[in-house]
C-alpha cells in the first residue's frame, strides 16, 4: 500500500516537473514557416528536414530573449556534427534592428526575419521567446514559452530525446 | 458542554474579529490619489496590476499643472490583491461602475485611460453603465490585455467584456511587444463587442516603458513625457 502511495507521489512530482518547463505535444506537423534570412535567401523547414529543429521566437528588445542567446550559441557549438539546427526567427522587427543586436552578440546559427510577423501569427506566438522543437520529420513535439539554458538540465535532455529517435547511424 | 460554550465564545470572538478586519481594511481603502485642476477635462488612470508607478503619479501631477485634473486608481493596492493580471478579473466592478458616474456627475468631460489587465473591469464596468453613460466616456487603453487564454500554436480566446455599444476606444500599443502582430484580432473583439475603436502605435517602445528595469535612453524620455503623450493622443483622437 505504502508503495502505491509513493508511485502516485512520484507520477504526480513527475507531472509538475513536466509542466514547470517544456510542454510536450502531439506530434502533428508543424504550421509554414517562410522567411528570409539576413542574406535574402528564402528559408523553409524543409531546409531542415531530417534534423532536430530548435525553432526560437525571439527580438532583440526582448531580455529574456537576449539572455538565452548565449546558451543557444553554446548548444550548436556542443551539437556540431550533429543533426540538430538551431534557428532565431526574429519576430516583427526590421533588418537594422536585428543587424544592430547581431553586430554586438556573435551567432553560428541562422537568423530569420519576420518584419511584418506573419510567421508570428501563424505560429500563434503571443510571448516572447517562444521556442519549438521540432522533430526530424518536421511535428513540433515541444513547446517552451519563456526562457531556458539550452546546453543543460531539461532542455538538452528533451534534444537528446529527439535524437534518440533518429537512427543510430545518424545521430 | 463547557468546552462547547468556551467554543462557542471563540467562534464569536473569531467572527467578530474578521468582520472587524473586513471594516478596517474597506474603511482605509485608498480609493484614488486626486489631482486637482480646473479645466474641463477629468482622466481617471488606472494603473496596471503591477501597481501604481512613480513616473505615472509624476504624469499625473503634471496633467493637472495643465490644468486636466486626474483621479489616480490603483486596484492592486486598493483591495489589496496580488500584483497578477488575474487580480484585475477580482476587481469588485460595482465600486468601478459608481467611480466612473462620481465622475461623470461632476460635469467635466471624463476619459479613463487603463494599462494592461486593468483594461478589463474597466471596460466590464463601462459595459454595465446605461447607454447614455457608455457614449459620454473615452477609454484609453494602454497595451491592453484582454486575452481569456492563449496559448503557442492556438487561436487566442478574448474575454467576453459584455455590451460596449456606442464606447469610443483608442488603444496605444508599444511597437516592441509580442501583442503587436495580434493588434487587428485585439481591435477586431473590441468591435465586436460593440466598441468604436482606433489605435496609436507608438514606435521604439516596449510594454510598461516607465517601469522598466533596463530602459533605454528614449524610453527614459518617453516616461518623462507621459503627460504630453497622452493629452496629444486625446486631442488628435477627439473625444470630447
């Protein structure tokens, strides 16, 4: 009996440490994602299929935005060679805007504009950072409303869990 | 059944008590910091659920040295409520409804101008005044938040804030934040719930730039002329 108790105990702490960060999802497929990057070349999430995706809505007035940056640039340097692609979707802001943050804080990932926000809206992003992982398959399996450090603790776990499911030869 | 009359007493004493707390805490309800001016108009701010701010009781002084006298509202204080958007919804919106016809009943030309949640159990308590009420009132709302839920990857779901037929609304909202993209849906519900609205974006600003913990140099300005902004808007709006 006591058992029992303390398996309810442990199902419940194991609900609210899921709910205190990433909100796992069905996996559906994920909404269009068309912008331009700070070259101009048209970018898709089929650039990206085959690979984990870390999809983050971002701005560069955003703090908490801007303090999570750091750790993103440090997971891609931690995955490199690994099919994980981190991208910063910029959201409704303009190309100086963005250019002005990027010229202060140096980043290996791509950076997406959405001056007019429509990848904000049809992504239904309502705070900022709103962050996606996407699936090799292109479903958006997590969502993270807020920030996090990316290279530690829940979020690499969550990332590695995603690469698990890809083949051994290609993790 | 000594110990149940010595229960009793207590639970008397215990009743009595919270009752007399209730009294207290309603007697030295900080209703509203006034500030008076002789011209015709009368602006009652309500601040946001995080509290009345220094620059906003600074703007409202310096609204009334322009002669527009300001009733200064802070419901988180006043029925001392935790400092969250849901607080607004707690807002008794009787005491609001018999603040905006004090108001009215003094003759001067009254605009309520309401940050963020707080727009909520203002615009509740302006749909519950007669018709006749509802046209004479302008409501400023500064990037109001009227969200019932929201939630990434889903549509928003707005509050249902009652009838607003025939309420002018003019809503300003700072470029910098991530309810700019949703300001056509925002102003869209409003419409729908019968108001007549219009909007001011105002650029290089982000939400609650008088507070901030970082400003930067323009926001610093830009809190520093609060004042100026908002007579500027209700005059290029016109509702008088």
């Amino acid at each position: 009996m006591r058992q029992g108790w303390l398996g309810v105990v442990v199902l419940v702490l194991a609900g609210a440490a899921q709910a205190a960060g990433f909100d796992a999802r069905p996996a559906v497929p994920a909404p269009q994602l068309k912008a331009q990057d700070l070259a101009g070349t048209e970018r898709t999430l089929a650039d990206y299929r085959g690979k984990v995706v870390l999809l983050n809505f971002w701005a560069s007035w955003c703090p908490p935005c801007l303090r999570e940056m750091p750790s993103m640039e440090r997971l891609r340097a931690r995955m490199a060679g690994r099919p994980l692609v981190v991208v910063a979707l910029d959201s409704a802001e303009t190309p100086q805007e963005v250019n002005a943050y990027l010229s202060r804080m140096s980043l290996g990932f791509p950076v997406l504009l959405d001056p007019d926000g429509s990848n904000t809206k049809r992504w239904k992003v309502f705070v900022l950072p709103t962050s996606f992982l996407l699936d090799a398959e292109g479903r958006v399996r997590y969502v993270l409303t807020g920030p996090t450090e990316w290279d530690e603790g829940e979020a690499l776990q969550v990332i590695e869990s995603l690469l698990a499911e890809l083949p051994p030869d290609a993790r | 059944m000594a110990d149940l009359d010595e229960f009793m007493r207590f639970f008397r004493f215990l009743l009595l008590g919270m009752w007399a707390c209730t009294f207290v805490v309603r007697a030295d309800l900080p209703v509203a910091q006034t500030f008076p001016a002789d011209g015709q108009q009368l602006l009652l701010w309500v601040a946001s659920e995080r509290g009345r701010t220094a620059p906003e009781v600074q703007a409202a002084r310096q609204l009334a040295a322009r002669g527009v006298e300001t009733w200064s509202l802070d419901f988180a204080s006043a029925y001392l409520l935790p400092q969250l958007p849901s607080s607004m919804d707690e807002v008794p919106l009787q005491d609001l409804e018999a603040w905006l016809r004090e108001a009215q009943a003094g003759g001067k030309r009254v605009a309520v101008y309401a940050v963020a949640r707080a727009a909520v159990p203002v615009l509740r308590a302006a749909a519950a005044l007669e018709p006749a009420e509802r046209q004479a009132l302008c409501v400023m709302l500064m990037h109001p938040n009227l969200y019932s839920t929201v939630e990434p990857l889903a549509e928003p779901d707005y509050l249902d804030l009652g009838s607003l037929a025939g309420l002018r609304v003019l809503v300003l909202q700072p470029r910098r934040s991530a309810a700019t993209p949703w300001l056509p849906g925002l102003l869209d519900h409003l419409a729908q719930q019968g108001a007549t609205t219009s909007h001011v974006v105002l650029e290089n600003l982000r939400e609650g730039y008088w507070a901030r913990e970082t400003p930067t140099d323009y926001e610093i300005a830009e809190s520093r002329r609060m004042d100026a902004l908002l007579l500027h808007e209700l005059d290029a709006w016109g509702c008088k």
